[in-house]
C-alpha cells in the first residue's frame, strides 16, 4: 500500500507540475502576443502641386510637314503668311477675331484684381469705410436684384404683346370671302373688321331661301345664321368680323363663300408668317436672358452679404485660406484667358517655309480647321498615343523626352499637331502626335528613338496622398486615417512607421486626378490628417507585413519546447 501511494504521490506531484507549466506557457506567449503591435507607415497630408501627363513612344524625325490649326472657331482677321514665304518660329502667320477672347482677359483680370483686393482685405482686418462700401454693395445688389425682376416682367408683357400682334397680322392677313365653285354671281358679302381670336380654320357661309328671303348660315370656326336683306353690317360670330350683303342683287340660294383664317393665298402671307415665328423664337429667348439676369444679380447679392459677414468679424486662418483659394481661382482664370486669346493668333512653331495657305480674311471657320502648311528640316518628335490619352491632349502643351541612345539627355518642348484620325492595328486605335524640340542638340539623329511625357494638366494647392493610400470597397474609394496620432507633429508624421493598438478608421473619400504616384482627394479628408499609406504587423509570436499596393503578408511562427516532456508549444 505504501508503495502504491508514494508511485501515485509522484504521479501527482508530475501531473501538478505539468499544469503550472502548460500555465506558465500560456501567460508568457499571451503576454508576449499582447506586446506585438501593427506598425503603420503615415504621411500627414497637405497641398501640392499635381502634374498630369501622358506618355508615349515614337522616333525622330528630320524633314518635317506641319499642318498649322485653328484651336477655336470664329472670323479670320488677317493672314500674314504667303506661299514660298521663310518664317521664323514664332511669327505670327494669322490671327482670328480676338475681340471676345480679350474681353474674358479683362474680365478675369478685374476678378483677379477683385479677389486680391479681398484677400488684403483681409489681411489687414475689418475698417468702417470697408464695412460701410460692403453694405453699400449689399444695398446696389439688392435694387439691382429688383430691377431684374421688374425686367422680367415687362419682357414677359412686351413679348407677349409681339406674339399676340404678329399672329393677329398673320391671321388678318387678305381676310376675303372666295366664291364657291357653283356660285352664278361674281358678286361676294362685305367682310370687315379686326379677327381677334386665336384659331386657325375657316368661316363657311351658304345661302339659302327662307319666309323672308335669302338668308345666311356660317358654320366652321363658329356657327351663326341671319337675314342677307339687311343694308347694315352685322356681326360674323364674336370674333370681331362683320358680314354686309348690301346690294347684292344677283346672288343665289346654294351660293357659298370661304373665309380662310389665315389666307395663304394673301400676298403677304408669307411675311407675316415669318415674322409671327420670329416672334415665337424670341419670346423664350427675352425671358430666358431677363431671367438669367435676375440669377446673376441674386448671385452678386449673395456675394455681397457674404462678403459683408465676413468685414463684420475678424478674418479666421479659414477665410484667408479660402480668400487665398479664390485668389488662385481667378489667376488661374486669367491664364486660361490668356491661353484662349493666344489660340486665336497662329503663328510658326519653328523655322520654315510656307507650303500652302489655306484660308483668307473674312472666312468663317471652325476649330481644327487647317490654315498654313509648314515645312522644315528640323528635327521633331513623332510619338503614338492610345485613343484615350490622345483625347487628353492639345496643341501647344508642354512635353519633356528622353532618348534611348542618350541617356543623360532629356529635351523639352511642345505640342504642335495630333492627328485627327486614328491608326487601327489589330483592333486597337492610336494617334500620331507630332512634337517640336525647344531647342536642338546635334547627337540627336533621324529615326532615334525617343519617349515623351505630354503634360495635359497642372492642378495646384490641391489635397493628394499616395495612390497606395487610396482603396476601394463596393465601388466607394475610402482612406485609413490614424485619429489617435493627431496630436503627432505633422514633421514627425511624414513618411513615419508609427506604433499604435488602435486600429485605424476608414474614411470615405472623393478622388479627382491622379498621376503615377499621387491622387487628389476632392472631399472626405483636411490638410494634416494622418493617413496609413502602409501596414506592417510584427511580434515575437507573429511576423506580418503587408503592402498597400500589393496585399502580400509574410508570417512566422516560434515554438518552445520544455525539457522532458518531449514536445514544443
């Protein structure tokens, strides 16, 4: 019996022992599981600038036709080039009528000016004289606002009374009564007086005998009988037409007449027509542009209170970021102003000599119209664009190039003609774009090849991440924002590898454009948010890292092993 006991006494005192290790092993890997943390790689995020562009490959060219094109429509107003004439890249070959275009720069400078004004404004802080010219404004906006809405009405009477006038002349027009085709006499009633309905159609008057003679009966646009032996006018309906038979002495029973309302066979038929449909096109016309003005002057008005509001309080950092943002706005306005109005001078994108001249003074033409064929001996590069980045590009953009044969050299230059048809090969579409060097370099050979990056926009003081920030779930793009690392300083947060136990948050968010590396966000998310551009897990259990590109996670594992017991945990 004792041996029985003292052989189980150190079964359990082994069993025991088992346990408090098992324990002791779950306390240490589920203490050493809670030390491993996810790494986040953040960047904060700001404004900068975004560059698009489009890429594509081709080879130099050395002898060179350029097809010289309108990039608006409007009137030729002078062409300068001749045929066989050598020009200087540069020179100005034809120009289109500007007056519009200049006017959109004088108007984006004044708003240009405008904003600026505001935003110095601003600056400076609220001044009585300020806050009294904004009210004044308030109160020249709002009498104008009135002024609109009176306008609107007379247009609407005074249109109104044109179309009413112009069907009347229409409808009265060589108003006469035409014989039936069995009528004996030639003689006819007296119609007179003024149509003023609307209808369109014909009074049918027939007569016959009656107890006391002939009489009458009109049918068609209205129905009426009476007497014919009556010498005074009498009415025909309620239209405003009168009927007289005097002195009718020939006229038969069964004779009959048509009045035609409107009388097509009128010699003014035709005009009167013109001008009632004239008057029917210009009606919506008027009151569309009178109530365009009254959307103008609301919005000038609502202009004017905000801008009042605003003098009223001190200027906060979020005015003067949105002062600062109109400022921008307006400038860039005015470049594009200016761009429309240097579109409509044509002028030689290098040295060359007139091969043709393809429009005159006084034409009227339209965008991609060709004007002046050049040709030249400078080299150029002809590079194939698909149909999706060809629709994407203009003449006159810039472009950067690099050359395989010559690796440290990249040249610049632009844009300066895009095939108007496409290529097929294999059922895919591409464009040819031609682009002119800014300047030339004499290692550069015929049939080199060459690549160029076209840049078709440049987006400014816009919200951008990494692109590897950016994903997307049920067709919402969202962005993992880190709210427990706000109080980081935003020099710390660029490009960090953080530590956090909190997970971070999705936001959704609108994208705009991107470009190989970054993409604009629209809304969703403010400048110096810490958003997770990458995520690695680790631990000394557990190994994962994962990219926000790829998804890819790599794992471990390790396992101890307890003397004795003959196997790892």
């Amino acid at each position: 019996m004792r041996n029985f006991i003292k052989k189980h006494h150190k079964i359990l005192i082994g069993a025991g022992i088992l346990i408090l290790v098992v324990m002791a092993y779950f306390i240490y890997t589920t203490s050493n599981k809670s030390q491993a943390a996810t790494q986040y790689v953040v960047e904060a995020v700001n404004k900068q600038t975004l560059i698009i562009s489009v890429s594509g490959t081709g080879q130099v060219s050395a002898l060179n036709q350029i097809d010289l094109k309108s990039q608006t429509s409007g009137t030729v107003t002078s062409v300068s080039a001749q045929v066989g004439q050598n020009v200087k890249a540069g020179q100005v070959l034809a120009t289109l009528d500007q007056k519009n275009a200049l006017l959109s720069i004088n108007q984006a400078k004044a708003n240009l000016d405008s904003a600026q004004a505001n935003y110095d404004k601003l600056v400076a802080g609220p001044a009585s004289l300020d806050l009294q010219s904004s009210q004044n404004a308030v109160n020249s906006a709002q009498q104008s606002l009135v002024n609109a809405q009176r306008n609107l009405d007379n247009v609407i009477k005074q249109q109104q009374t044109a179309v009413n006038n112009a069907l009347s002349n229409l409808l009265n027009a060589g108003i006469t009564p035409i014989a039936g085709p069995t009528n004996i006499s030639t003689q006819a009633p007296a119609i007179t007086g003024t149509y003023n309905g609307t209808d369109q159609g014909s009074y049918y008057i027939s007569l016959y005998s009656s107890g006391s003679g002939l009489s009458y009966s009109v049918t068609g646009l209205e129905n009426q009988i009476g007497p014919t032996n009556t010498t005074m006018a009498q009415p025909l309906g309620t239209r405003g037409l009168y009927i007289q038979f005097s002195n009718m002495t020939s006229i038969k029973a069964n004779d009959s007449w048509t009045i035609l309302i409107p009388n097509k066979t009128a010699s003014n038929y035709l005009s009167n027509y013109n001008a009632y449909q004239t008057a029917l096109q210009n009606q919506p016309q008027a009151i569309t542009s009178a109530q365009t003005q009254i959307d103008t002057a609301q919005s000038n008005l609502e202009q004017a209170q905000t801008a009042l509001e605003q003098k009223k309080e001190p200027a906060a950092s979020a005015d003067l970021a949105t002062a600062k943002s109109q400022v921008d706005s307006a400038r860039a306005q005015l470049e594009a102003a200016q761009k429309n109005y240097s579109d409509n001078i044509i002028t030689a994108p290098f040295d060359g000599q007139v091969a043709a001249v393809n429009a005159q003074k006084g034409d009227q033409i339209g965008a991609s119209t060709l004007i002046v064929t050049l040709v030249t001996n400078q080299q150029i590069a002809e590079v194939s664009l698909n149909e999706i980045d060809a629709a994407k590009v203009k003449t006159g953009e810039k472009a950067t190039m690099t050359f395989d044969a010559i690796s440290d050299l990249t040249l610049t230059g632009k844009v300066i003609q895009v095939d108007v048809i496409g290529a097929v090969s294999q059922g895919v579409v591409s464009y040819g774009v031609k682009i002119g060097f800014d300047t030339q370099d004499e290692r550069i050979k015929p049939g080199m090849s060459v690549s160029a990056d076209i840049i078709t926009d440049v987006k400014q003081d816009v919200l951008a991440v990494p692109s590897s920030a950016v994903k997307s779930q049920n067709s919402q793009s969202y962005i993992q924002i880190l709210n427990s690392t706000t109080n980081l300083p935003l020099s710390a947060a660029a490009e960090s590898q953080i530590t956090s136990n909190i997970a971070p948050e999705n936001q959704t968010v609108t994208v705009g454009v991107s470009n190989d590396t970054m993409t604009e966000i629209t809304s969703g998310i403010k400048e110096g948010d810490i958003v997770v551009v990458q995520t690695v897990t680790s631990g000394t259990s557990a190994t994962t890292s994962s990219n926000s590109s790829t998804g890819t996670q790599r794992s471990g594992s390790s396992g101890i092993r307890i003397p004795g017991l003959g196997g790892g945990f």
